[in-house]
C-alpha cells in the first residue's frame, strides 16, 4: 500500500513537473512568467515537486504578478532572494497590490520595516493603511501610527486606528 500511495504521488507530480520545466524554459528564453492557470497547477502539487532555488524564484515572481499562493512561494525561494525581489518590487512604478497583501500577511520585523518605506508614496501607502486597517495586531498599530505623520495619509490612518480600537472595546 505504501508503495503504492508512493507510485500515485509520482505519476501526479508528471504533469506539473512538465509544466514547470516548460515554465522555467519560456522565463530563460522570453522573461514570460508563469500563467495563472499553470501556476495554479503546479501550486496544487507542490508538495511532489523538487523546486530549486531559480524554479522558486520564478514561481514566486509569478504569485506576485497573478496574487495567489504569494506565501507559498515565498516560503520556497532563499530568504535573501525573497527580500531582494520584494524589496524591488517596491521600487516599481506601479506596485502590485499583491505585494502589500504577503508583505502585511507576513506580519514580521523586515516586511513591516518595507511596508513602512512606503509611507511616502502616497497611491501605495494609502493601500497599505487600508490593509494594515484590518489588522488587529500591535505591529498594525505602530505602522498606522506611524502613517499619521504623512499628511496624506492622516485622515486615512486616523480612522482606521478609531475604527480598531472600537472593535476592540466590543470584545
């Protein structure tokens, strides 16, 4: 039964296996990025696969641009990597979404040190009050408080911090 159980989990990983190498393929040919639809795919076996370090990275440069499993994929490319891409993804003229999204759903000491180098831009920074707003943690408060400095997000950062300390009054 064991083996089995072994033989299914190999004959499942072939076609996300396939998928994946003709991923990394188009990436190292064109710089084209994985689809949602094989992305999804391959992300539904992978726990089959054996992803390398530039597998990961491409992977994860797909979450980001099609904003699903973002988290697993960061789990999977090296940390320094991670943080490198992250970090330039920020720099972009036009941020995805996606980005605040992970950096917010990492809830740790280098994602709110990044999410806090976006307070000056101010079409970013207003997405990411928004949702830091529906964080009910510490580090949400200290990211919003600090957005009361920056004019523009004032208003924005006051309300939300209102908004949680009332939510917090009622439990």
């Amino acid at each position: 039964v064991g083996s089995l159980n072994d033989l299914q989990k190999r004959v499942r990983a072939i076609g996300p296996r396939r998928l994946l190498k003709s991923v990394i393929e188009r990436y190292e040919a064109t710089g084209e990025l994985a689809t949602r639809e094989t992305l999804e795919k391959i992300s539904e076996e992978e726990s089959f696969l054996f992803i390398d370090a530039e597998q990961a990275k491409v992977l994860f440069l797909s979450a980001l641009t099609h904003g699903i499993d973002t988290r697993l994929w960061f789990e999977h490319v090296p940390q320094d990597t991670a943080w490198r891409i992250l970090k330039e993804k920020l720099g972009d003229d036009d941020v995805d979404e996606y980005v605040i999204d992970l950096l917010a759903d990492l809830h740790n000491k280098p994602a709110f040190e990044l999410l806090e180098s976006t307070l000056s831009e101010e079409k970013v920074a207003s997405y990411a009050v928004e949702v830091m707003s529906r964080r009910e943690t510490p580090q949400a408060v200290e990211f919003l408080a600090r957005a009361l400095k920056f004019q523009p997000l004032s208003v924005q950062a006051e309300n939300a911090l209102v908004r949680l300390s009332k939510s917090k009054k009622h439990r």
